[in-house]
C-alpha cells in the first residue's frame, strides 16, 4: 500500500512562508492525481492543489493562486506545497493525497484513495 507522510507545518506571522513536503512510499505507486488538502475544525477538507502525475500540471483554488506553488520531485517520490503570503486564513491541517481519480473533480476527496496523517499550519500574529 502506498503510505504518505506530510512534513514542514508549523507557526508563521501572517505574510510568512512555508513549504511543506509528502513523502510517498511503498508498493503501490499507480495513481493518476497527488493533491493537498486542508481541513479545519467543524468544516470539510477543502481540496487546495493538485498535480497531475502524467503531465505534472497543477490546479490551485482561486483563494490561494499566485500565493501556493506545488511541484514534485518524481526521482524521489516527493511532492511540495510552497506556501507564500500566509494568512490567518490559511491556518488548518494539511494533507496530501493520492489517487487514481479523474483530474476533473481533484477538488474532491472522494477521488483519492490514499491520505497522509496531516501537518498543522498555523498563522497567527
């Protein structure tokens, strides 16, 4: 089974970055879409990134476009979620996923079949 494990979450002031990191490992490695997600107290997780692990595109949501970056590295099974301009906004448990789901609906969940623990982001003056 393919295993993802989030890391690079922490406390940042609004205006800072971060940039967090999925580790993928195991055997099963057949999957069509990798995405970040995050999730808050009380509301649904939120699909924020995806790549495409065919033509490596990503799709963002409006909310974090020009701010969020996610790229990958496929020599070592890592994907990256680069995270500028923080706001408190953005503050939520994040993780990665992976699936063999149709990019169209990646703002889904249901389109993944595998899901790292999470990483907290926390952006607080």
């Amino acid at each position: 089974q393919l295993q993802l494990v989030e890391s690079g979450g922490g406390l940042v002031q609004p205006g800072g970055s971060l940039r967090l990191s999925c580790a993928a490992s195991g055997f099963t490695l057949d999957y069509a879409i990798i995405g970040w997600f995050r999730q808050v107290p009380g509301k649904e997780r939120e699909g924020v990134s995806c790549i495409s692990s065919r033509d490596g595109k990503t799709s963002y949501i409006d909310s974090v476009k020009g701010r969020f970056t996610m790229s990958r590295n496929n020599a070592k099974n890592m994907v990256y979620l680069q995270m500028n301009s923080l706001k408190p906004e953005d503050t939520a448990v994040y993780y990665c996923a992976a699936g063999g789901g149709d990019s169209r609906w990646w703002r889904s969940p249901y389109e993944y079949n595998y899901w790292g623990q999470g990483t907290q982001v926390t952006v607080s003056s």
